[in-house]
C-alpha cells in the first residue's frame, strides 16, 4: 500500500465526461488499496473565462481605471476549482468511493499576501492524513491557498502543479502523479520534432531547467518544491484508458519519472532542448559605469515582478561608459521601459531601445558537467544553418543562446538533431 497524491489538469476535466475518466484513474488506486488525495484544475477555458469577466467588469461600469482589487479577483478565479473539486467528488460517490471535496482554505495552505501570484508558507496536512487512513479521498482544489489577511489567495496560472507537490510533501505521499494532455516528458516538442522522444526519467534539475526555459510541461515553481522536498513525481497522460496493462504498476507507471539524479543510472550529455518564444531585448545605451548601477537598473525591475534573463554587458574602451543587454518576456516590455525611463536620472544611460520577436533555445543535460565541447557542438550546428546567434548565457546544466524568432524551429530541429536525441 503506498500513499499517491493524483492531480489532473484543466483539459483533464473539461467536460463530466473526462471527470468520469478521472473517477475511473482514482478508483483504480483505490482499489488497489492505497491511500489517495487528488488536486484538480478549473474545468479547460474557465478560467481564462473567469480572468476576462475580472477584467470586464470595471469597463462595464464605466470606470475611468481598468485597474481592480488582487483579492476579489482571487475570490472569482478560484471558483473554477471549487466546481471541479465538487463535481469529482460527485462522481466518486456515485461510483461507491467515499470521497470529500476541499477548498484550499480548509485544509488550510497557508500563502504569503501575494494575491495572484502567492506562494505557500504551509500546509498541515494531518487532518487530510486522518482521513485517508479511514479510506476517504480527499478532492482538493488546486490553485489555491488562504493568505494572512484570512482571504482566498491564487498561486498564479499553473498552480495547481504547485498545489499537488506541496499537499505531496506535507502528507509524506510516495509518489506525486502529474496526469495532463500529454504522456511524459519529451526531448523537445514533438510538434516541431516528431522524433523527440519521451524520456523514462528526468533529474528534479534538469525538470527545473526545462520548466523555466519554455518547456509547458510543469510549472517552474512546483518543480522547485519536488526537488527541495525530494516528492518523487510521475508526468502522465490523463487520456490512457485507465485500466489498460501498467497504469497501476506502483513502481514504473507509463509516464516520466522526475527524481533526484542518483536514480538515473545512465546519464545522457544533453538531455533535451527547450525554447521560449515571445522574447523581447532591452538595451541600455551609454550607461554610467559606476558601482550600484546594476542594482539601480534590475532592482525596479524585480520590484515590479518582471523576470529579467540573458544580461550582456559591454563596457566602452575608455571604461567610463557600458551598454547593459537583457531579455525580459514579450509581455513586459513596455512595463520595463516605462520603469526604466522613471529611473532614468538615478541610472543614469542616453536611450533605452527594444526589439520584440526574439526566441531563446536552450541546451539542457547533467551530463555537461564533466563534457568538455558541448556548447562548441550547439554553435557549429547553428552556424551550419546560418542562424546567427545575439546573445549567450550559461550554467553548470545548461546553454541558451538568443536568436531571431523565424529561426526558432529550425533552431530546435538542429540542436536535437545534432546531439543525438532523435535517435532511438
């Protein structure tokens, strides 16, 4: 008997049809006697219904500002959840399983104030335990928290991801299933590579680096917690019929298994390769190069909560004047002009330009550590498709390199080719 936390995504609970199919994914773990609690998502497409009445409604009153509160915007958004948990409980009782719906503020999860994008503080998780020793399952909405002001607090689009690794960790659960439209992990996008394969098993490391580098897969923050909490996790596909051979295999379900690296027996160079489209580049021009200017141009930035990557610095050959290059999203970018021009006098730079309709492509692999020649390799297999490179930045796991958008594809095709992972 072991103790599983299942979460299924939005478009794993579109309609009652799918949460029937999810009934029947819980009841097989069920029966098989292990103990169970599962985080669900807002049906597919409510939320983003939700989001747009938030932000329709101070235009329908005439209001002068499209601005509106944090805190009732979580109250309104969060009930996409509290449908989904209440229907799947619904549907497990029918089918003779004792099963309770739980709002994030029951349990409780504690968050910080952050509303929209709140992280959680803590979770007791020993009345959910108690309950699952009697055999209830516990259907908890994801996405969700109760922050200090006692109000609904959301942790931002993708949560419920976080909501799962974090109640995983708290009930000490021996495997956190990540069930979703797709059935693992892949090299790269198999919509650009119809060769990428699916991986078996993918360090909490690499996962991370993925996350954050484009791959849609997991959210970047609930791979954060699976590896400070060590909560081994398994990407599968909601889509499987439920009972077909495997799927309740306890130790090697169908799926990717992301787990701490000692578990990975062998251990491939490059692992995969993400990318990130919709970036944009900011570049400070003429910029004073005196101590504390980096802190005066990034530390705005942070305030504002716009993630800032890729920074290329070139100081001027007298070295009294540098140009500062970053990347932020797409999205950001007239925010980050706008804050930076409001500091302009205290940075102290001539002009701020930006240029949209960039993409990042990222090499990622544990086995770069003790590789010599893997980013030589990356630019050779570029420069061969005359894709100019803008900007490099690199870790001990990983190499990103900026280029223009149009060669994205092109981009990804090559690097996967050209380490080897389109073959089986």
């Amino acid at each position: 008997m072991a103790r599983i936390v299942m979460k299924f995504g939005g478009t794993s609970v579109a309609n009652l049809e799918r949460i029937h199919n999810v009934a029947r994914h819980v009841k097989r773990e069920v029966d098989a006697g292990h103990e169970v609690a599962v985080v669900v998502s807002a049906m597919s497409g409510k939320t983003n219904e939700l989001v747009g009445w938030v932000q329709d409604t101070p235009k329908t009153t005439g209001a002068s500002s499209p601005f509106y509160d944090a805190r009732e915007y979580d109250a309104v958004v969060a009930s996409g959840e509290q449908v989904t948990s209440g229907l799947l409980a619904i549907a497990l009782q029918s089918m003779g399983i004792n099963a309770r719906s739980w709002q994030g503020w029951q349990i409780p999860i504690r968050t910080d104030n952050a509303h929209g994008a709140a992280r959680i503080l803590d979770i007791d998780g020993s009345d959910i335990i108690r309950r699952m020793g009697e055999g209830q399952v516990a259907v908890i909405a994801g996405f969700q928290g109760i922050g200090p002001d006692n109000r609904i607090a959301t942790l931002g689009r993708g949560g419920s991801d976080t909501s799962a690794v974090a109640i995983a960790a708290a009930v000490k659960a021996d495997r956190c299933d990540i069930y979703t439209d797709v059935d693992g992990v892949y090299t790269t996008d198999p919509r650009i590579v119809p060769k990428a394969r699916r991986m078996k098993k993918i360090s909490f490391e690499e996962m991370l680096e993925m996350a954050s580098l484009g791959a849609k897969v997991l959210q970047v923050r609930s791979v954060e917690l699976a590896m400070v909490h060590k909560v081994r996790t398994f990407v599968r596909s909601s889509f499987e019929d439920p009972d077909a051979p495997g799927m309740g295999d306890l130790i090697n379900p169908p799926g990717t298994l992301i787990c701490d690296e000692e578990e990975i027996v062998e251990q491939e160079v490059v692992t995969g390769i993400a990318y990130a489209k919709d970036e944009a580049q900011i570049s400070l021009r003429r910029v004073s190069d005196r101590p504390g200017v980096s802190a005066a141009i990034f530390g705005p930035l942070a305030e504002a909560h716009i993630n800032v990557d890729m920074i290329v610095q070139n100081i001027s050959e007298d070295g009294s004047k540098t140009d500062m290059t970053f990347t932020v999203p797409a999205g950001d970018v007239d925010k980050a002009i706008k804050i930076l021009n409001d500091n302009k006098e205290k940075i102290g730079f001539d002009v701020a330009q930006s240029e949209l309709g960039l993409c990042k492509v990222s090499v990622v692999g544990i086995g770069m550590r003790s590789h010599a020649g893997v980013a030589a390799q990356a630019f050779k297999a570029l420069a061969e498709k005359s894709i100019n490179i803008r900007a490099i930045t690199t870790s001990e796991i990983k190499i990103s390199v900026l280029i223009d958008g149009a060669y994205s594809e092109l981009a990804v095709r090559s690097l996967h080719s050209a380490y080897g992972l389109d073959k089986t």
